[in-house]
C-alpha cells in the first residue's frame, strides 16, 4: 500500500493548483498526484478562450473599442464580474459563491503571472484581456489562444519546483471509505497492469469534465468523468450534470469548438440556400443568446434546410472579415480548418454544428471543495475541484473565461482548506480491508469476460444515443426512450469481450473500464435531463419553455443501480441593486 | 477509400524485435491518423497499444512516426498523405513499451533539469502583476507553444547516438526562460545547458525545427542559446540574443 498525507486525483489545473496551495501552506504535507495522463497532457491544455478577472487593464469605450485601463477599476470590477456571472447563470448560480469567485479572481490571476505564465501583454506590458461574450466589460485574460496550455505548463514547473510527486498513467478504480471517512483510492498502473492501494488523509477528485460521454464534443477523448463514477459509485450524489453548454460553432467532423467572439466580430451563420440561418429564429441574428444560437441550428437542420451533401450541417462565414484580423485573432480556426477539413475560411465557408462544450455540473461540494453527500454533510478526507465539482458558481450557463477562473480559484481554496485539516489531522485512518480486493476482482472479470459484443461497439451506441437524448434541445419521449436504451446498453457491456488480455499498457482494458463507468452516471445525466422539467440556460426541454422555481437535482444510484432524481432549492438571488 | 495501415507489434517484456501487422481501414477526406487507430483499436483489434488524448493537436501525447516523419496522429489527415499505404511507429529514439506507446520517464526527467519553472530575485509586486513588454513576450511566444509531444527529440540524430543528449525539447524549455524578461537564474541554466550532454552535442540538423508540429524553432533556440553561453565567457552577458519566428519578423 502506498501511503501520502493527500492524494489528488487528476493533475488538470485544478488539481495541480490544489497541490501547490498545499505544498506552499504545509510544506511539509506529502501530497501527491495520481493522473491517467501526464500532467503536461491534461484536458486543461485546450481550453483556449482564457480566464476572466476584473483586472481593468483594458477597457471600452464610447464606441464599443479596446482602449487601455492600466489597471484602473473605475470601469469593472469583481463586482460587475460577479453580476454577469449571475445574470448568465439564469437565476441557479450561489450568489456567495459567485462573489467569492469574482473577488479572488485579480489575486488568483495575478499569482499565475508571478509563477511566470506567458500572458499576452497589452501596449503598457500588462496582461492583455479581451472581451468574452456575457462579459459587460473586456476581462478575459489569455495567453495567446493557448491560455490552459500556458497555464497548465506553468503550474507543471511549480509541481516540479515543489517536488510534488505524481503517478502518471494510473487509472483510479474506486475510493475507498471506511468510518464515514475517504481513506484513499484504488488504482490501476496502466503501465505494468498492478492495482495498488492508495491511503491518504484527505482525497481530492480533480477529473475534470465529462463531455467525452457525447458523439460530439470539443471535450478530449480522456474527458470521461471517471471522478463523477468514484462519487456515484461510493453512493455520493451528483449535481446538475444534465446541464450542458453547447456551441454554436463545433467544427464539423471534430467537434472542436470556434471562438464565439467571431459572431461579435460580424460573421455570419449560412443554411444550405446560403441564407442566414437566424433570419428566421432570431431578430439579433447572430448576436443571438448562444442557447438560441444553437437551437436554430438544430432546428434549421431539422426542417430540411442544413448544407452539405447530407445537409446536416451550416456555413460558418467569415470571408468578408479582414484577413489580418482573423490571422491574429483566431489562429485556431485556420488552424484547425486546414488541419481537419483542408479548407481556408478567409476563401471557403466553414461547416459547424452544435456541440458539447462545457460540462456544468459534477460533484457537489461546499465553498472550500469538501464534497457534500446526500443530506449536505461535508463527506470527512474528501474533497472536488475544477470541472468536476459543482459548487455553485456555474448556475445553468457559465460565462467564457468562468471555467479556468473557477479551477484556479477554488483549487487554491480547497488545497488552503486541507493545509489547515492537515495541521490538525491525526495518522492515517483504517484503509477498508476488502478495497483492494473488490477493485482487482472488476479488473480481472472484465480481462476474462466472455462475450460476442466489442467495447468499441458499445461504446459508440452509448455516444449516440447521448447526443440523441441530451442534445441542446430535450424531449420527455425522447429522454424516456434513451433512459431504456441506456439499461440495453448495460445489458450488453456484460457480453463484452476484452480482444487483449495483456497486462502491460492494455489500453482496451483502460477504455473498457472508462466505458462501464460512463454507463452509470450517463443515466444520471439523461435522468437529471428528465426532472428537469423547465427550460433554463443551457437546459432546454420542448414542453416547457419558461424556468420554473430555481432548484438543483441531485442524482444518486440506487442499490439497483438506476438512478434517482431529488431537488434541492438554489440559494436565492439578492436583490437586483438599482 | 481503403487505405493500409502498417504498425509494428511489440511488447518489451517477451519480445525482442517488433513483428510487423497491417490493418485495412476505410477512410473519408476527414480521418485523421489517430481517427483510423481508433477504429482499428474499437472495431477490428483491441491489443494495439496507443496514446492519445486531445485530438486538437495540444496534449502532446500522439507524436508518432507517420510516413517517415514525426507528427501527431491526431491532426495529420490521412488524405494528405497522398498514400494508401501509411506506415506508424514509435517514436524513434525513445524506448518501446509496446506497439507505439513509448517511454516517457527519459524524456520529462531531462525537462525537470532545465529548471522549468521561473526564478527571479526580484521581489513580487505587492499589487498586480509583473510587467512585460509586448516585445519580450515576443521573445518566449514561440518556444512557449511547445506541447511536450517529443517529436523534435525523437527526430534528432545525435539524440538516437547519445541517449544522455539533453535533445532540443528540454533545451527549448531552458531557452523560454533564459529569454522571460522575468526570469533572473540565466547564468543557473546556461550552465545547465552549457555541460557535455547540453547544446554543444547539436550539429544544427535542423530535423527537430522541421518536425515540430507547433512551429518551435528548436534548432534557432539552440544556437542562441550557444550564443548567450559564448557572449557570456567573453564578457558580453547583457546582449540579448533573441530568435526571430518569422510570422514575428
């Protein structure tokens, strides 16, 4: 058994921004990572639009233009970050947590430059900001169109700097708990194939987001909520996960997302005939809540109008704006138009869709990450971070530059909040003796099962018909009918045959292991979709279309494995300040 | 259209040479690389070992050896090959786990010797942040783009003769920060680099600049950073010797 005094799951910016905060707290601490990548190939690295702060080094003008602020707040503040955030968030998000967020936003940013991310700069040599879509003024900091990769680089120096050890390429099995208390996890070493306990005094979930479970997403192919499955799994509820950003702009075949700014920056959305595709849906056309945006797509492809030989598909087009403009702006859209599609949007039309951009919900937790059961008790040893954790700063949208903002905010809160446990913190608890066993058993079955069915099959039918039932817009029928599909799906996942039986990098196994996992908590997503009964931000259901009262469901397995659904009303929103 | 993929399968632990299997996959104008080993992998052979995560070219964990060069499966497309015929393989130079996964541990252990992380003896603003003029940020953008991937390492010659080579990746990661305005510990890594299996081992192939999929000018870096080393025993430290990306230019 291999021992630490906290042991992070995860080694995405959240979970290595935790780590330091405690390194830097409790120097002593014995902290480590456990990551089923390495820590420089987190899904972290292609979050791209940046981080949002009420810096005030840039600012609009009169005439909507980027005119420097050298830092000056008179303009925005945490504040007026904060009241965006909560305007978006549709009346679901934590106002305490919305403000708390918004307030250490600057600090938290600030930190990242003093550790040395390579943040553009503006003319006066500050960290350049943008505007993001939602924000009322320009405050998402970036590093180029890179700012997850800058970020997640940098914060891999600090690991190193603080010899913060890490376990790459261990996939994490199951947690363990004994006396109301986690006591560490189990995992797999992908690359030796040995399944070792993990005791820690406190646990940390920093697994990230959970698109991967979609046919189309911008999420990688390791986005697969495996944190989400060791909560679920332990009988923990999850929160809010049938809330699901989409965009507008997923580059066909890829899914990859494109910067929505370019709809600000005047581009337009073409149907088959060339027409614009919102002229009918919307009378802001592309200025449009993205929500919408996406929704007339969807609906426009249904009725017939989509472009393309299959028609399932619309025309992004940017041909009439400035080339130097979009050569400077958005690399990633050249980038990925001729990488993916051999195409040139400054001359061709870019075909898009909707897709999966951000997850929101996940692991309830409290303001200092501890994770929350089903009574709303803080779970002792425990805790979530970043995308997987829901704490009430996402609501039912979340604002471009929010989602780093938060994994940065709150992995650094949490990591504090463990440095103090730590101080108090007895020895090592009673690691449950049959842990080990049961997760090695999973694993051994699963490399002996005998079956007519490919974990590949089973895990492209579980794609399909998540993007089928809990796409932008949502139907009682259709969620109904795939919450069955989802039971015939599991049915089968016990006919499956591993074609490798190996134990060194069996990387089947790995996949066919994420793929049991997501069948589980996927019928929480398509079960939460259904008790929803309301159209809200991100949500929309098309026999309601107004929100009903604000509340948050809470998914918890059952012994029979199905799903159930309960609410839990949302913090109320203060008054609106004249 | 049907296209042959050839790989080869092996496994370190009972294996000693890689015995070779070809797959036939059918692909579109769209299938990238890593799209055609998924499919083999889900559909036709599940022990075919490969990394990949992002599949937008910024993980860094699908370099391979396709058709002769480095790149990454995951934004290299089958059509532009202009072959039906696609050979990967392991990264060259790197030791092989199994099929086309390889060992990493060499590879970030030399990165953690360049000191990847900022020093500076100047104290932390007690409000805002460091500034930094769009000039010097110029200085460290190109070779901040580095992903980790190891296609320039594995490209390098000198790197398949001398496995103690620091090799252009790590040597990249020391020049991002001998060039950060910020960063005061120039003298920490120039000796660094400056040892027997730093800079001087580069005889300027080019191979690592020409392979990189994100553009980084390895060999340039490099030579400045022989350079800075040079200027410095002379006396002439101050001068900033700064690799030009032409898009920069």
């Amino acid at each position: 058994m291999i021992q630490h005094d906290v042991l992070i799951v995860g080694s995405g910016i959240a979970g290595m921004r935790c780590a330091l905060e405690i390194k830097r707290q409790q120097p002593t601490a014995d902290v480590a990572l456990v990551t089923k990548l390495y820590p420089t190939r987190a899904p972290s690295v292609i979050e791209r639009e940046g981080i949002a702060a009420a810096l005030g080094n840039v600012r609009f003008d009169e005439t909507g233009a980027l005119v420097p602020s050298r830092g000056d707040r008179t303009f925005d503040s945490p504040a007026q970050h904060a009241a965006d955030t909560l305007k978006y968030a549709e009346g679901l998000a934590d106002p305490a947590a919305v403000q708390l967020l918004c307030e250490q936003a600057p600090k938290a940013v600030y930190e990242l430059e003093h550790m040395g991310t390579p943040f553009s700069r503006t003319a006066e040599g500050r960290i350049a900001q943008r505007a993001g879509w939602g924000h009322t003024q320009p405050r998402v900091a970036y590093a180029a169109d890179r700012t997850g990769h800058a970020i997640t680089h940098t914060l891999y120096g600090e690991l190193i700097r603080f010899g913060i050890k890490v376990y790459p390429e261990w996939y994490v099995l199951s947690l363990a708990h004994s006396a109301n208390r986690a006591q560490g996890v189990v995992a797999l070493d992908i690359r030796s194939g040995e399944t070792v306990a993990f005791q820690a005094k406190a646990t940390v979930l920093a697994t990230g987001s959970y698109g991967r479970i979609f046919g189309r997403t911008n999420d990688t192919q390791s986005s697969t909520g495996d944190g989400l499955a060791l909560a679920y799994r332990a009988g923990l509820p999850l929160q809010d996960v049938e809330l699901v950003q989409f965009h507008p702009l997923g580059l066909y075949s890829t899914g990859f997302v494109i910067s929505e700014r370019i709809l600000l920056d005047g581009a337009h959305l073409l149907n088959g005939k060339r027409e614009r595709v919102l002229k009918r849906y919307a009378k802001e056309l592309e200025l449009a809540p993205l929500a919408v945006i996406s929704a007339a797509i969807e609906h426009a492809i249904a009725a017939g109008d989509g472009a393309g030989e299959h028609k399932d598909h619309v025309w992004l087009d940017v041909r009439h704006l400035p080339a130097n403009h979009l050569r400077e702006h958005y690399p990633h859209l050249l980038e990925y138009a001729a990488d993916y599609l051999g195409i040139n949007p400054l001359e061709q039309l870019v075909p898009v869709l909707p897709t999966a951009a951000a997850t929101l919900g996940g692991i309830p937790t409290n303001l200092d990450g501890a994770v929350l059961d089903a009574q709303q008790q803080p779970v002792a040893g425990l805790y979530a971070v970043g995308a997987c954790a829901s704490n009430g700063v996402n609501g039912a949208n979340l604002l471009p530059g929010n989602a780093l903002l938060s994994a940065v905010v709150f992995g650094r809160r949490t990591g504090a909040a463990i440095a103090a446990q730590l101080k108090a913190a007895p020895a090592h608890g009673d690691f449950p003796a049959d842990a080990l066993q049961q997760a090695l058993a999973e694993v051994e079955a699963l490399l002996h099962q005998q079956g007519d069915m490919r974990a590949g099959a089973v895990r492209e039918r579980l794609l399909a018909t998540m993007s089928a039932a809990c796409g932008p817009l949502r139907q009682s029928e259709l969620l109904t009918q795939h919450l069955g599909s989802l039971h015939e799906l599991r049915a089968e996942f016990n006919r499956i045959a591993l074609d490798d039986k190996g134990h060194v990098y069996n990387a089947e196994l790995v996949e066919a292991l994420e793929l049991s996992r997501m069948l589980d908590w996927g019928e929480a997503i398509i079960a939460g979709a259904l008790a929803r009964e309301e159209s809200r931000g991100v949500h929309s259901r098309s026999e309601y279309a107004a929100p009903s009262t604000a509340q948050h469901t809470l998914t918890t397995r059952q012994t029979d494995g199905t799903p159930q659904v309960s609410h839990v009303a949302a913090p109320d929103m203060p008054a609106v300040q004249a | 259209m049907n296209v042959r993929i050839r790989v080869p399968r092996f496994n370190a632990e009972t294996d000693a040479t890689p015995k070779f299997q070809e797959y036939t996959v059918t692909v579109t104008p769209q299938t990238t690389v890593l799209d055609a080993l998924n499919s083999i992998r889900s559909e036709q052979d599940g022990t075919l070992a490969f990394r990949r995560s992002c599949r937008s070219g910024m993980c860094g964990s699908c370099g391979m050896l396709i058709n002769g060069r480095n790149r990454l499966a995951c934004n290299t497309r089958v059509v532009d090959l202009n072959n039906h015929e696609v050979s990967v393989n392991p990264l060259p130079g790197f030791p092989v786990i199994r099929d086309l996964v390889v060992d990493w541990d060499p590879f970030f252990a030399k990165d953690a010797v360049m000191l990847p992380y900022l020093v500076t003896d100047q104290p932390v603003p007690a409000e805002g942040e460091r500034l930094q003029s769009r000039y010097d940020y110029e200085r460290i953008d190109n070779a901040a783009r580095c992903i980790q991937c190891g296609c320039c390492s594995s490209a390098c010659p000198v790197q398949w003769s001398n496995g103690d080579y620091y090799g252009p990746a790590a040597l990249t990661r020391a020049y991002r920060f001998v060039e950060d305005s910020r960063d005061t510990a120039v003298r920490a890594r120039l000796d660094i680099v400056g040892t027997e299996t730093g800079v001087w081992r580069c005889h300027t192939i080019f191979n690592c600049t020409s392979d990189c999929p994100k553009g980084v000018l390895n060999t340039e870096n490099i030579q400045a950073l022989k350079r800075k080393i040079m200027l410095t025993r002379l006396g002439l430290g101050s001068i900033a010797v700064k690799v030009h990306a032409p898009e920069l230019a």
